[in-house]
C-alpha cells in the first residue's frame, strides 16, 4: 500500500459562516494529518484514505466562498523539502480512519 504525502493548505473567508466550517475543516484535517501551521496540514495518505478525504471536504467546503489546495508529492520530493525552525516532514504512525 503506496502513501503519499499531501500538503494541504486552505484559506476561508472571515464570516461566522465560515468559521465554523474552518473549525470543522481543521478537525476533519486533523484525523488525516499534522497541523503544522496557521492553516497547512502534513498528510502522510493511502489512495484510499485521499479518496475519502476529497469526499468529505467536497461536501463541507464552500467552492466560491473556500479555497482549499492540495499539493501531491512523493517520498522524493519530501526527502528534498527544506525546513528551517521545525522538524522535516515524516510519517510518525499508522493514521487508521
């Protein structure tokens, strides 16, 4: 089973509206990933579990108001990634959903 690592980076209007889905999107992200700043999650993911999670942020993010991007890399780009003031990215456990 092949994971990937996602880097996932979102940015809500700021409305009442929109806080609470930001709070509902940073505890969806948090059962996939590492909340390692402000608004970017570390997911280390299955094509099973990505496929899951696409679902369920479809149906909680508001596509004219939301933005949400997600970025793909595989292990080599991870390994390349540059950190300054924090650990580098890494898989620390089994995320089982």
């Amino acid at each position: 089973m092949t994971t990937l690592f996602y880097l996932i980076i979102y940015d809500l209007p700021d409305s009442k509206a929109a806080n609470k889905r930001r709070n509902r999107l940073h505890k969806l992200l948090s059962g996939y990933g590492k909340w390692t700043q402000y608004s970017v999650f570390e997911c280390f993911l299955t094509g099973m579990q990505f496929a899951k999670l696409q679902a369920q942020l479809e149906t909680l993010i508001k596509p004219a108001e939301d933005s949400v991007r997600v970025y793909v890399m595989d292990a080599g780009a991870v390994k390349k990634s540059l950190t300054y003031g924090s650990e580098q990215p890494r898989q620390e456990s089994a995320i089982i959903l």
